[in-house]
C-alpha cells in the first residue's frame, strides 16, 4: 500500500466518524502537496463534503483531524489550512520504516491493477515501401512506454503494428519497379530503393497523366489478385519488414501482431453491407456513407458541422462510388476483429493530432454499433525545428527516422569521447548507441504528448538539464559507491534512521514511485514518470552533495547506502518503463 493509500483509507474513516456516509466517501482524496513546506499529502475532504456533513469546512476538518491524530502517531501529524484543507506530514521513521519495506519489494512499492484489463495499443504504423521519418518517433515511442506501463500493472497488453500495407502508393511502386528495380540496392538497403520506386512512380504519374492512368491500372490488377504484381507486393511488404525491423531492434520496440490494413481486404464488403442492414449507412451519389445518429446534440455530433444556415451533413465514406473502400472501411473492421478475436476491452490509438476527426467519427459508429470497449485516441503534437516550424530537412522533406537515430549517435559519440571513463572503442561505440537512442525517446517522453516540442539535438545527449544521460549518469553515481566499498555490505531494511532533511527529502520522493506509476495510465501520458524521474535525481544529488556516504558510520552508513540502492532501483526501473535502458558506467 503506498503512504497515499493509506493516509486515504485513514481519512475516509475519520470522515465517516464525523458524519458524511453514503457514495460521498469516494470523493474522499489524499494527493501529494505541491509545497513540501505546508506538509509532504493534503486533501480538500473536509470542504468538498462539508455540505454533506452539514458542517462548516473548517470544523470538519477539525473534527477528522482530531480523529487522525490518534491513527497516526508515529506514522503522520495533521494540520489544517485555510478553509479546511487537511495537511499531513510523514514522520521520518515512518518513511524509514518505508524505505525498509521497498528494499524487500521487486515492485519498488507500485501495486498491480486489481482490474485488468485486455488492451490492445495501436502503435508506430509506418507505411510499406516508405522508411519511417521523424514523425513516426512519437507514436513509436510513446506507444512501447504506455505498453510497457500497462503490462507491469497487471494487464494483459496486445501489440499491434497496423502497417499501411494496401493502397494508392503501391499502383507507383509497381509501375517503377517493373520499369526498373534495382536488385542489389533493394537487398542492400530495402527500404531506401522502394522509396526511390515511389518517389520515381510519383513523379512521373504527376507529371503525365497516362502514367497516371498505367499506376492505378497496376493497382487494380493488385486488387483484383494478378499473381505478378501479388507477388511484387509480397516482397515489397517483406523487404519492408526487414527494413523497419532493424530500426525497431535498435529502439528496441516489439509488436506482438503486424496485422496491416490488407488483412482485413476480406471483410471489408460484409462491413459494408452491415452497415447499411443496420440502418447506419446509405447511398449517396453512388457511394456508402455513415450519418449522424441523432443521439448527440448537434454541436457535440461528429457527424454533423455547423454551416451559414446550421448544421449540415458530414458524412464518412465506406464504399467509394467506383466501388472501392477506404482506411475508414478498414477501421471499423479492424475494431470488429479486435473485440471478436482479441476480445479487447480497451484500444489505444497513439495517433498523431491531426487524425482526431477520423477517430470521433470512428468511435461514434462503433459506439452506436455496440462496442462497449473503451477507445481511445492517443493524440500527439509535431516535433518543430529550432525556427519554430515542424522539423524538416534543407530540401523540405521529413527527416527519415534512421538519419535522427544515427545524429543522435554521432552527437553522443562525441560527447562520450570528450567525458567518458571508459576505455575501449566497442565500449564507448556501446554508450554512444545507448545514449543517443534513450536521448531520442526521453526527449519525446518528457514532453507532454498533446503539446509541439522543439528538437534539440546538443540539449538532449548533455549530462545536464532535464536529459535521459543526466539521469542515466545518476544512476551510474549510485553504482560506483558500491563499487567503492572496501568491504561486502548486506543491505538491511531494519534499524534505518532519517535525520538529514536531504535524507527525508530523498526518502519522500523514493517512496512516491507506487504512486506515480499507476498515475501515468489514468490520462496516458508518459511524461508524468518523467518528470518524476527527473525530481528523483536532483533530489539525490542534493543528497549526494551534502550527505558523505562512505565517511559516515554505523546507522548513518546504512542508511545512506540504502537510500542509494533505492534510487538506483526506482531509476532502472522507472526508465525501463519508458523503455530505456541504463549503463552501469559511463
């Protein structure tokens, strides 16, 4: 149970004795003070249920304090604020007494889910025969961090790669590639020649319009089974795969499915024509749509937007007037495989922001079809340049993600040159990869998702600031002490004592690991471990600085030893939750 849990189960106690029952106690809260100085958890109980009791704020609140002080002794002191607001101050021996239970915990303290649940995370999703450029970091990222959160709380988590594999891109590819592949690059470097196919069948389809007419011919040939172009496209997604896996295994993401949009090509007219038997699709000008519903109110209706004479129409094609579907068809068909086969009862799309349309207008009509699942759209800003406008290349294009992940490394390829300890090349070639690519993911991970965030390549391989390598250098001062030791030391939970106040404060934070963790799922935002981490290795170098470890003695030795392993624990582990690995030295 963490110190929140159980300050929360005490009050809701204290206040049931001073009166207010019922429903009302589960707005009973205890959350972590903003200010240390006002006390270490505070609740505004007393003010939200005063009505309830038929109390003043205040007097309530002194009531359940007076309660609490008589469940807390040795453990807590309570105090009151303003208007009502209840404050609590954990005892230094009780956080030692904390520190001496998570020494003996593999979980550091976070408690599993006691409601798990089957989710599946929609992540990454590159399209075939185009390599991932800088966008993609996000999803990617922020995808394998949520899943990864989620599996160590308990439930059980579904990868799924849902690769664009089918579509108006490969009509291209497959008119370049039978106008000239070049078979030793695209063993070489896969992804790199199928881009030059499409980017060379682009060209010429935009600059002539028979070549235009001869790729969407190419296209339909694939769509209506040409055994030739099938087996093109077969080894444009299996080369492709090749190529995107080998970017995954450096980041070191993993999917349990890649179940792309062609795997669901044979579902697709029966999803069609469901639709229209339950009532939710109609013909219009020769092609399917799905209207409103008419069960929200017209401003909160996805399907409906707000013209000069009111709201008109806004309706989702399903089946074009040529008789072709679309990503929308492919959509809700993948929702009905996830529920039927997968039996999900949560679907996260880590999509960027600029989707949000398509998935309101999705999660209506699965909603009205009868989904009980929860879906959620997982939105995310754009990475910006130095200038303030989205990270682009000198001749315009998207970064390719490979050249950012190779930069990364080259910039902390330098940096661990000029500052590393260590001495062999494959050594230093090792911290350069590892910390290039954690600068890459913790830059993503610190932002909040919603939010642009600028790239800034020097500011995120430093030692300094708030960086993955000044985090993974914490880590590595709380090893090297143990390293230092003279003599093997058996760490013991018992006997701990905090007198130090950079001692409690280190002890305060260590022990708010369970409840940060759990926090990160409730609105799914990964930057909240984050910053905890952060706020974790600044509290232990303020320790560190004026705490001596190895000098000290007896009680005082231990403690600081433990109050060491700890953060060292809580650092590898938290990071490991974001998907980023720690040195042991640098």
């Amino acid at each position: 149970m963490t110190l929140a849990d159980l300050l929360r189960e005490k009050l809701v106690a204290a206040v049931a004795a001073a009166g207010v029952e019922g429903e009302s106690l589960s707005k009973v809260d205890v959350v972590a003070s903003a200010d240390v100085r006002h006390g270490d958890y505070q609740s505004n109980a007393a003010m939200m249920l005063a009505k309830a009791a038929k109390m003043n704020p205040r007097a309530l609140a002194e009531k359940v304090v007076e309660s609490l002080t008589g469940e807390l002794a040795g453990q807590a002191s309570c105090s009151i604020a303003g208007p009502g607001f209840i404050n609590f101050r954990i005892e230094p021996g009780f956080f030692a007494e904390q520190l001496g239970a998570l020494l003996q915990d593999e979980r550091l303290g976070v408690p599993k889910t006691s409601e798990a649940q089957t989710i599946v995370v929609d992540f990454s999703a590159p399209n075939v025969a185009k390599p991932m450029h800088v966008g993609h970091i996000r999803s990617t990222v922020i995808g394998e961090s949520l899943a990864r959160i989620a599996a160590f709380m308990g439930h059980e988590v579904i990868r799924d790669n849902h690769i664009g594999d089918w579509g108006t891109q490969f009509g291209m590819v497959l008119w370049a590639w039978k106008k000239g592949v070049d078979e030793r690059a695209l063993e070489e470097n896969p992804l790199v020649e199928l881009l030059r196919l499409y980017r060379t069948g682009s060209a010429a389809s935009k600059a002539d319009e028979s070549v235009a007419n001869e790729c969407r011919a190419e296209l339909v040939k694939l769509q209506q089974g040409d055994e030739e172009n099938l087996g093109i496209w077969e080894r444009c997604i299996d080369l492709s795969k090749k190529g995107l896996e080998s970017i995954y295994d450096r980041l070191e993401v993993t999917f349990d499915h890649w179940l792309g949009e062609s795997a669901y090509n044979d579902s697709l007219a029966g999803v069609v024509e469901q639709l229209i038997s339950e009532g939710h699709a109609r013909e219009s000008e020769g092609a399917i749509c799905v209207y409103s519903g008419g069960q929200e109110e017209p401003k909160k209706d996805p399907f409906l937007k707000k013209g000069e004479d009111g709201f008109v129409d806004y309706p989702l094609i399903v089946r074009k007037n040529d008789g072709g579907f679309n990503y929308a068809t492919t959509d809700i068909a993948t929702i009905d495989f996830r529920l039927k086969e997968w039996n999900a009862d949560v679907i996260w799309y880590v999509v960027d922001f600029r989707q949000e349309d398509h998935f309101s207008r999705l999660f209506d009509i699965a909603k009205r079809r009868g989904c009980e699942a929860e879906l959620v759209h997982v939105k995310f800003g754009t990475i910006l340049g130095k200038d303030g406008t989205p990270l682009k290349t000198r001749a315009g294009d998207l970064p390719q993600l490979e050249d950012v992940i190779n930069d990364a490394v080259s910039a902390a390829r330098q940096s661990v040159e000029e500052k590393s300890q260590l001495e062999t090349a494959e050594e230093k070639e090792k911290l350069s990869e590892l910390i290039g690519l954690s600068a890459i993911k913790f830059m993503e991970l610190s932002h909040r998702r919603e939010s642009d965030y600028t790239y800034d390549l020097e500011k995120m391989v430093s030692l300094e600031g708030d960086t993955a390598p000044y985090l993974q250098y914490s880590y590595v001062r709380c090893r090297s002490i143990f390293r230092k030791l003279e003599e093997e030391v058996e760490l013991a939970g018992e006997g701990l004592i905090l007198q130090d106040d950079r001692e409690i404060n280190l002890a305060r934070v260590i022990c708010r690991f369970g409840e940060i963790v759990p926090q990160v799922l409730v609105d799914l935002r990964p930057n909240t471990l984050a910053s905890y981490l952060l706020d974790l290795a600044r509290a232990y170098h303020s320790f560190f600085q004026a705490c001596p470890v190895l000098k000290s003695e007896g009680e005082v030795r231990r403690t600081r030893l433990v109050l060491c392993e700890l953060t060292a624990r809580v650092l590898e582990k938290g990071l490991g939750l974001l998907g980023i690995r720690v040195p042991e030295r640098m």
